[in-house]
C-alpha cells in the first residue's frame, strides 16, 4: 500500500502491527459484520499516520473488502493517510497527534456514566507523549477511576527528526504512568503470547486505567527497516518492497 | 517552497544574530542545512506545539527573533492561544511559519489541510500574514521578516512549486504578474496562483483577465489596494474556504464597490483524499473560474 501511493510512515506501522494482530485476534471484542454494534470494545489509533497496518488489519477482519487497500492513498479514495472515521471499523480520525487519548478519557467516561462494559482502547506513539494534552488526559483518567481505559504506547524509540533519547527523553516512562495512578504492564511489542497475556487480565490494577508499554522496534521484520529514521518518510522502491515482502512472508512461516 | 524558505532563513541568518529556529519535530531533509551552520540557534521542540510557541515567545522576549516551524495545522490552530496571548498580545517578534498550505498535502487526509488558517491567524492582533504563492514570493517575505521583527504568520506551500513570476515589492500593492481586461481582474494568494495564470493563458487576449497575486493578507488597506479599485470585477481565488481568508479581507476593505466574487474550498471537501490537483479538480476551481 505504501509503495503503491508513493506514501510514508512504515516504520511506526510495522512497529504496531504485532500489537494489532493479537487485539483483533481475541482481545478485542469486536463484530466486523457489525461495525457499529453498541457493545463492542472500541479501538482509537491515536498515531493516525500509522494508518496501513490498521487498514490491513480490518480489511483481514472483513470490516471492508480487502480489494479496497489498493486504493490507499489515491485520489478519491476514502483510505487516507491518516486513519480515517469514514473508514468501517475506525471509531475515529487522527492525523494531528495527541487527541486520541482524550478522546478515549470521553469514551470511556461515558461507558461508565451510562452503566455499559465495553472498554475503550487507545494506540499512542512515543513521540506523541511530547504533547501536554496527553498528559492532560494521563491526569484525567486515574481522577475519574477509568478502569475501562487501556492506553498502549508503541514505544519504538524514534520519532520524527530523531530519537526519542535526543529528542525528549520518557525514560523512565513505567514510573511516569505509576507516579500518575495509572496500572502499568511493560512487555515485548513483538512477542505475541506476552501481548496475549497481559491483555488477557484487565484493568492491570483495580479502579485504575491500565497502561501497557511495548517495547517495539521502528520497521521491524524488514531488517533494512528497523530502528532506521528514514523509513518513517521513504517509500519502498519495487527492489525494496519484494525484499521487504520476502523477509515478512520468511518470518511469518 | 520550503527549502526556498529555509535557504533564504539561513542568509538572512548569516546577517542577522538574532534569527532562531524551532521546530516542532519535522523538517527531515529540510531544516539541517540551518541546524548545522546554526547549532545555537536552533531547537526540536519535540511534537509539542504548545510548549513550542509558549518557548518561542520566551525567546523573543528575550531578542531573539524566533521563527516557529511545522506542518499544516499544528503551528496555528494547535496552539491558537499561545499565539493569540503570548505573541500577539505581547506584540513579540515570533514569525509563525506553517508548510503545507492549502491541500498541500492532498493525501494525507483531512488533519493535514490548512483550509481556516488565514481567517484564523488574520482576526489575530498586531500581526502580519503572509501566503507567498511561489519560491521568489516566500524569499521576499523572509527577507522583509528579517528586516521587520514582529509577530506574524507566513504561510507557504511545501516542495517543488514553480516560479511563478518574477514581480517584486510586496507592500507596494498586488502584484501585477498577468496583464489584461481592465475591467476583470483575478486576484490570487499562494500557490493556487497558478490556477490563475494557466486559465488567463488559455483566453483570447481580448478576454484575458488581469491576474494579481497577493502574498500580503494582513494589513490590507484601501491604498494597498488602490490597484484594484478601477476593476468593475474582482475574482478572489484561495485555497481556504471563503469564510475569513483572501475574499472576505478584500470584501471588508473594498466593498461596497466593485463587484467581488469568491472561488474557495467548499466546507463539504473532507470525506476522500488525493493530490493537490485532483482535490482542486474535485473543488471546482477551475470550473468556476469557466463560469465567472
Ligand atoms: C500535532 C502534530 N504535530 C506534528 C505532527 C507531524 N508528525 C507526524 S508523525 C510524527 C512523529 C513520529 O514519531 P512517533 O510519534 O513516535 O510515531 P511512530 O514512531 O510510532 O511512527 C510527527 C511529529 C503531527 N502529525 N501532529
Ligand atoms: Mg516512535
């Protein structure tokens, strides 16, 4: 898809595509035939330019036809380059970071408020956690006993102009989220039982939100790829993109 | 039309001690050429534009005359208030500098079109706005900021947009880039100028409208604007809704004579995505254009 536009930001979504695969195979409770059913968990990819591996994701997941990704990025369609509403099984649109974890505070304030037990899922970026906004909801979830809130940060270490080190150091980012009330849980981002399993128990703490921090790697599966800044703007070159596919599809068998 | 900005910034750097950019994590490929030969005068901000612009009016305060950088919205409407309260109010030299005018940034979807910045950013006080439409235009507009310390937004398309014309002198007026009719006259602001230009080419010399381009779009007064007030026509062309940016200012300043008519986006373009051109395509432009 991201060869096909001439498109960006492979990096961070083959950073998350783990953590995809396993909440929509099993943690999430979710019905692809129904996309808007009242009851299901609901998923918000605040690290909107992430997009493709949630659109994979859901075209797999039947939410749409999976013909449709070849659209991604053109003109006319309605796959956007950020995650997109408009899109079946995409709660909600980002693109500009830091909005989707408020947001999620209101979703899950709301679930509370109206006695319903659906929980509310929010993807972030580490780059992302430089926005006070996010900070602003960090404080707001724990006051209003969220328990229902899960905040997953993909914590690839690399963000837009460098590293999360030189840029603006999180570390020591567990004792942040524990220090702000938040249950914290930290574990691979790639290895799918340690997802599995800490996902399979929540909230992490009783009354409290639940933060799961995952150790990713920028690119990972495509060794040229991983932990490499320029993959968060380039865009494969056909030689590039059969090396990629043909080191995933190894991995993957 | 970006690295016209920062080629010009990092002259006008060599000259002026007080020149200082901060960005808010973008500019890859872009901005190191200025961090390099500019280690102290430059920062990543990290993607926290509040932080940024509330850091950058500290600085100013303190001299500098700091030039804030990012993409589409994340400048402006992000951290309206800070720009509004510490900047503008404080009547800092902070130069607001956002890429990615207009649908600039076609595919990446609705996030990233800087569609209400100029009616925004324009309401704001003590400011001057800019939307160069080409390279030479955005250089001018550096070298004039450099010169005149003050908060301001200059608002710039991103890579690759042609020269489009070669007539200087900013604050003297629209600039005359296309003679004809002097009865109808287009005006444009940024790089949608173009649209103007090839569809002035296309008419018979006797049809031909007069295009202006207007990189100034605050302050805007009636004897800037002199040059367009033996028009019996005016067609203000923007890549912004009509709402607040390049119609509205000319309406306020101008009307009730001559006859203005607006070509815009329309509020209704955020549901699909594509290249600049196809959702100018999708926007009409140049149909209305056919049609006025
Ligand atoms: C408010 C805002 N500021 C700036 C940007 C531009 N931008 C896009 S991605 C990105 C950072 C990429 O790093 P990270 O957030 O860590 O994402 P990941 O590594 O998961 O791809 C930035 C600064 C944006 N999308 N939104
Ligand atoms: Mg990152």
């Amino acid at each position: 898809m991201v060869a096909r536009a001439n498109a960006s930001h492979i990096g961070g979504a083959l950073s998350m595509a783990d953590l995809l695969a396993v909440l929509y195979s099993g943690v999430l409770n979710i019905r692809p035939e129904d996309p808007v059913w009242d009851s299901r968990d609901r998923f918000i990819l605040s690290k909107g330019h992430s997009c493709t591996s949630l659109y994979a994701t859901l075209a797999l997941k039947k939410f749409f036809q999976i013909e449709e990704l070849e659209s991604y990025g053109k003109d006319g369609s309605r796959l956007m380059s950020h995650i997109s509403h408009h899109v079946p099984g995409v709660e909600f649109s980002t693109g500009s970071l830091g909005h989707g974890l408020p947001f999620g505070c209101g979703k899950a304030l709301a679930a509370k408020r109206s006695g319903k037990n659906w929980r509310t899922f929010v993807m972030l970026s580490d780059g992302e956690l430089d926005e006070g906004s996010n900070w602003e909801a960090i404080l707001f979830a724990p006051q209003h006993k969220l328990d229902n809130l899960v905040a997953i940060v993909d914590y690839n270490k690399i963000q837009s102009l460098g590293s999360v080190a030189d840029v603006m150091e999180l570390d020591p980012l567990a004792d942040k989220f524990r220090a702000f009330r938040w249950g914290v849980k930290e574990i691979d981002g790639h290895d799918h039982s340690a997802i599995h399993e800490a996902l399979s128990t929540l909230p992490f703490e009783p009354g409290k939100p639940s933060c799961l921090i995952a150790h990713t790697l920028k690119g990972k599966g495509v060794d040229f790829m991983e932990n490499n800044l320029q993959w968060h703007y380039s865009s494969p070159k056909p030689d590039q993109l059969a090396e990629a596919l043909r080191q995933l599809e190894t991995e993957a068998n | 039309m970006r690295t016209a900005f920062i080629q010009e910034l990092i002259l006008q750097a060599r000259k002026n001690p007080t020149i200082f950019l901060v960005v808010g994590d973008l500019g890859f490929s872009v901005v190191e050429p200025f961090a390099q030969e500019f280690p102290d005068r430059f920062l990543n901000a990290g993607v926290a534009e509040q932080n940024m612009t509330g850091v950058a009016a500290g600085l100013a305060s303190e001299g500098y005359h700091v030039f804030t950088y990012s993409i589409a919205n994340f400048p402006t409407l992000r951290c309206l208030e800070q720009i509004r309260n510490d900047v503008c109010y404080h009547s800092l030299p902070v130069t607001v500098v956002s890429v990615g005018a207009g649908m600039a940034y076609g595919n990446l979807g609705y996030s990233h079109h800087a569609v209400q910045d100029l009616a925004i950013m324009r309401t704001l006080p003590n400011i001057t706005v800019f939307s160069p439409a080409d390279p030479g235009e955005t250089r001018e507009c550096v070298q004039w900021l450099s010169l005149n310390p003050r908060p301001s937004y200059l608002r710039i398309g991103k890579a690759g947009e042609p020269d489009l014309h070669s007539v200087r002198g900013i604050f003297d007026g629209p600039l005359r880039v296309c003679e004809g009719r002097p009865d109808l006259a287009i005006v444009a602001t940024g790089s949608v100028l173009k649209l103007a230009l090839d569809f002035a080419s296309e008419q018979a010399p006797e049809k031909r409208p007069t295009v202006f381009s207007i990189p100034l779009i605050k302050p805007l007064s009636l004897e800037f604007l002199e040059k367009l007030q033996s028009f019996k026509k005016i067609i203000a062309l923007e890549e912004h809704v009509r709402e607040g940016g390049l119609f509205a200012a000319l309406c306020e300043v101008l009307s009730p004579t001559p006859h203005i008519k607006s070509i815009s986006i329309s509020e209704e373009m955020k549901n699909v995505v594509g290249s600049q051109d196809y959702l100018r395509n999708q926007a009409e432009l140049k149909e209305m254009l056919n049609r006025a």
